[in-house]
C-alpha cells in the first residue's frame, strides 16, 4: 500500500499553454466514497481547529461547508458520489491512520510532515499500486486565516476561502489531478472568482469515474464499416449503451443497460447466445450497493431477452467500512473453452487479499451450467490490458499485461483459460511503467506492441518483442511532450510487406491527441493530430477501412470540452500524409 499527497498552493505561475483535466491514476471503487463530517468540528481533539464551528458569518460550520462542497460536485455531475456521515471518526487525531473513516482535518502539518510555505491544504490518500484507492483525508493548513463565501477572493484580502479549497481537494479525491490551466477548479493554485466545477473539472470526473469506454464491434448492419459502440453513464446514472454505424454516424442500438447504482467496466460483443437470431451484447458492471460483479447480456434488436451472470464478490472489513477484496477490471469472451456448449466469458482484474494481485474468474454466459474456473496470476502485480489469442482448433488464451508494482517492471503472461495450466512469462523493458499493448502476427511469429513510460524522465517508449522472448526490431522513445495513452497494431497497411502500428499519444504543448504511425521496422514514421477543442481521454482501437479508401484506421474516444459531448475520431494508419479524419458523435 502506498500513499499520495495532492496539494493546492496560495500562488503560483501558471502556464500560458492549457493543458485539460489529468488523473492521478487509481480510483475508488464504484466510484462512491463515504465522508465522516464531525472531525473537522471536533476541537477537543484537533485543538488547532479556527472558530466555534457555529454557523454564524464569524465562525462557519465547516461540517456544513464540506457537504456544500461535496453538492458542487453532485450538481456537476452524478458519475462520483460522496456520501456523508455527520458524527466524528477518527480513532488517531492527526495521524491519518488508513483504517480510520476518510475525513477532514485543520492541522499544521500534514499528519507529522511539515506543510510547504504556501501549500493549502492536501488531499492525503493510500492506494494500491495500478489498482483501487483505500482511505483518502483532507488536510487544511492551520498557518493560514479560513472563512467562507463565494465572491472573488480579492474582496477578502487575506482569508482564504474554505468551499472552493474543499471542491478542490475533494476532486483530487475521486482521482482528478492538476490540469495547469486557469479555467478549472482543478489549477494547482487557487482562483479569484472560480469556486465551483468547471467543464474541464466535469469532462475529467466523467472521463475517469464514469464507467465511460468504447469498443469496435462487427458490423452489424452488412454495410462494409465496423460499428462503435459506446457506453457510460447518463444524467439519471443509469449505464447506457449505443452503437453507432462508424461510417455513416447512424444509430443502431441505443438503450438503457443497468440501472442508477452500477459502473460499468467493460463490453464485448458476443454471438447469438440464445439462439433468437440477433447478436448479444454483455457489460460488466459493479453494483455500487455491494460491490457485486455482474455481468448483464442484452439482445441488440428484436424482443428484450435479459440475462445475468454473478461473478466472484469477496469484501473485507477496512476501518469502519467494507471494501471489495477484488477490483474486476476486464470482460473477455473466450468462445466455447471448456467444450459445454456455451459460451465462456472471462473476467480479469486485481486481488487486494494481502497484497495487489491479477486474477481470472471464467463463468459460462448462461450462467446456469459448465466449469468455473478461478486462478490468480501475480500476488504482486496488476493487470493493465488483456488480449484473447486463439488457434485453431485450441482453447482460447489469455495475453495479460501485468505492471509489477515490487519492482516497477512490466511483463505480459500467457494464460490457458481452460485445460493444462500452462504460464509463459515475457519480459519487457525494465525501468518503464507499462501503459498499453497489442499483439500481431507478422512472419509466422506472433509479437508483442508495447507502449510504456520511462520511470527515470517519463519519455513515452515504444518496444517490439517477439512472443518468444527475443528482443524484437528496437525502442522508440519519444520527446517528453507527448505523454503515452494506448497502441494498436493492424496488418500492412501500406503494402510495404510490414506490419504496421500506430502510438496514440497526447501532446502537452496544445493539449491534442497524436497518433505515431510506423511500420515494425520502424520506417515510414508520421504524425497524425486530431482535431482541437477535445480532451484527450477515453478509449483507443482498430477500426477496419470505415471510409472505404483501402486503408483501415486507428480511432480514439474524446470529449469535446466546450459540451462534454462524446465522440470517436478516427483517422488512417497508412496512405497519404493527409489520410482521411472522421468522427462519430454520440447521444449527449
């Protein structure tokens, strides 16, 4: 278990460039986090506490202004739910011990560690490496004189304003980073008038707590173009799930998945499961009540056929609550494994039993009959992708990229799902964070596309490694601009006899998403940019040649930062310096 300290400053120089909303990097599960209220209040115990928590304009109930900045969030977006309780908690005052509830304190340090000199307050939280957050406390510094109002802060010189510091910190609670720019409540140094969530602020809490990801699917209406489907979370919280035709924009299936109370995680599309002549679609989901893994199939058209699939639930004890002793991260389809006659369906993550973990739980779709399988990949690692490789005429297996959080290095372990337990491990450039990995077949060989960040000056890097384990055609690294999102390997796109891959980036200096496209031995390397004014999240695939040119495409999910409204862009791997750039918009 680790922890992170995230702060806000007095003042500060902000950059010219602007540069939307970043994420710290792991995340609370569900996306809901409960409050313990009553310690800021406490001045018998945390004697540095200002005023008499009265609720008068001389001496604020700071009780009642962290619910208010937790409702600034809520009425931003539903994605992240804070709950409250209004008694006190902590157990240790001024500790922050990780087993007590997650709340607010006044200190003059930061549980011992001196504050800096113009350091706020910090949001002081334990995580496990690549997984799930654990305990989160907001720190405010005792050095400075603390009030409450919601005019600019130059009308009250020298008194800092407690909501706006509160809406900060607790962003950084539900995983949002410092965006460097001026126009968010994020900015690493405190703002005038801005004392609420702005659309950069909304557009990230979405992007990384909103159950928001797309996928490629077949095409489904036999025009020539794969379909895109995504799914997230609408205003009302209930999962949605769409699919539009990649080509003409067109909507092929809209509809509500799950209702308000589950984040989804992941999708695939799957055959004809129940034999009613239309295709199935299966998300993975957590119920947030719980902390129960369900899988959900739905029909795509036709009349409504609903099935479930209730995969592993374990929680523990930890402080005053419960949490999930496994973090699902990823839902496979493994085609008929096991030989039963239905569909298995795979799901991977993380174990916090003891240590970080990978797992795999494989379940029938039906889930009524067949072998259940459950086995554990690492102790001391955490998946971050997974690929399902399949031969002919053998079970489908697992490519699982693990970031091994004891030593800091990545590697990717192949896993049967089913039949002799057979575990090949490949070793991948060491000192280098794993971000995102595909697999190609390229002269009888299969190989591995793997995209990192180097721990010693976080250059994006970019490996090829043949599944045997023998170095592959070199490394790339990239200028420290561009910051490493995901990568996706096609077959040869511009007829030159080589595989080719693109690296989809994102470019600190204006914010916008990049894709690096080069062939495997590294010839024919060019820059792609997608369109300005959207953030630079989401998800990145394949797609086949959805504008009909001869050349297929790399697509990225991104949300337009004037709306929030969600889209795929997509533009060529090969062709003309000047390929074709399309884009698909979502329902709002």
């Amino acid at each position: 278990m680790k922890k992170r300290i995230a702060a806000l400053v007095l003042a500060g120089l902000v950059p010219a460039v602007a540069q939307a909303w970043t994420e710290l990097g792991t995340y609370y599960q569900a996306a809901t986090l409960q409050v313990q209220l009553g310690d800021i209040c406490d001045s018998g115990r945390f004697l540095l506490t200002p005023g008499s928590c009265a609720g008068d304009a001389a001496n604020p109930d700071w009780r009642v202004e962290i619910q208010s900045a937790l409702d600034r969030w809520h009425s931003a977006t539903s994605v992240f739910q804070f709950t409250t309780d209004g008694a006190a908690g902590a157990t240790t005052p001024g500790d922050c011990t990780a087993t007590d509830p997650n709340s607010s304190f006044f200190l003059d340090t930061v549980c011992g560690d001196a504050f800096g000199g113009s350091t706020l307050a910090v949001a002081l939280t334990s995580f496990f490496p690549g997984l799930v957050n654990l305990h989160s406390d907001v720190i405010f510094n005792t050095a400075f004189t603390w009030g409450a109002y919601d005019d600019a802060g130059s009308n009250h010189p020298g008194v800092i304003d407690f909501r706006r510091v509160a809406v900060h910190e607790f962003g950084h609670v539900a995983g949002l980073a410092h965006p460097f720019h001026e126009l968010a409540i994020m900015a690493p140094v405190i703002q005038d008038v801005i004392n609420m969530p702005q659309p950069d602020d909304v557009t990230g809490m979405n992007g990384i707590n909103g159950g928001s990801f797309s996928r490629p699917v077949d095409d489904l209406n036999a025009n020539g173009s794969e379909e895109i489907l995504l799914v997230r979370a609408n205003s009302l919280g209930q999962v949605i799930a769409e699919i539009r035709d990649s080509q003409t924009g067109e909507v092929l299936y809209l509809d509500s998945f799950f209702e308000a109370g589950f984040h989804a995680l992941d999708a695939v599309l799957l055959a004809d499961e129940d034999a009613n002549g239309f295709r199935d679609l299966a998300i993975l989901a957590l119920r947030t009540s719980d902390l129960q893994p369900l899988v959900r199939i739905r029909n795509i058209g036709g009349s409504e056929n609903t099935r479930k699939v209730k995969f592993n639930r374990f929680v523990i004890p930890f402080g005053t609550g419960m949490i999930s002793a496994i973090a699902p991260k990823f839902l496979r389809d493994l085609g008929d494994a096991d030989g039963d006659g239905s569909t298995d369906l795979a799901v991977i993550g993380g174990s916090l039993l003891g240590a970080a973990g990978g797992y795999v739980e494989v379940r029938n779709s039906d889930g009524t009959q067949g072998e259940r399988r459950l086995f554990g990949v690492n102790s001391a690692a955490t998946p971050v992708g997974v690929k399902t490789l399949a031969a002919l005429g053998q079970p489908a297996r697992l490519a699982i990229l693990m970031f091994d959080w004891a030593t800091g290095a990545g590697y990717v372990e192949l896993r049967n799902a089913f039949g002799a337990q057979q575990r090949t491990r490949i070793a991948l450039h060491s000192q280098a964070t794993p971000i995102d990995f595909d697999v190609y077949e390229d002269a009888g060989d299969s190989w591995i596309a793997y995209l990192s960040e180097r721990q010693s000056n976080g250059q994006t890097q970019i490996e090829l490694r043949s599944m045997t384990g023998q170095p592959g055609s070199g490394v790339i690294r990239l200028d420290t601009r561009f910051q490493p999102l995901g990568i996706t390997a096609q077959s040869d796109q511009d007829g030159d006899g080589n595989v080719d891959f693109a690296a989809v980036v994102r470019r600190t200096t204006d914010n916008r998403t990049a894709m690096l496209v080069a062939n495997t031995v590294l010839t024919n390397v060019r820059f792609t940019v997608m369109p300005d004014g959207y953030d630079a999240a989401g998800s990145y695939f394949n797609l086949g040649d959805s504008d009909g040119d001869g050349f297929g495409e790399v697509a990225a999910q991104l949300s337009r930062l004037a709306d929030g409204l969600p889209a795929v862009h997509y533009a060529n791997i090969a062709g003309p310096q000047t390929g074709t750039k399309g884009k698909v918009f979502f329902t709002p």
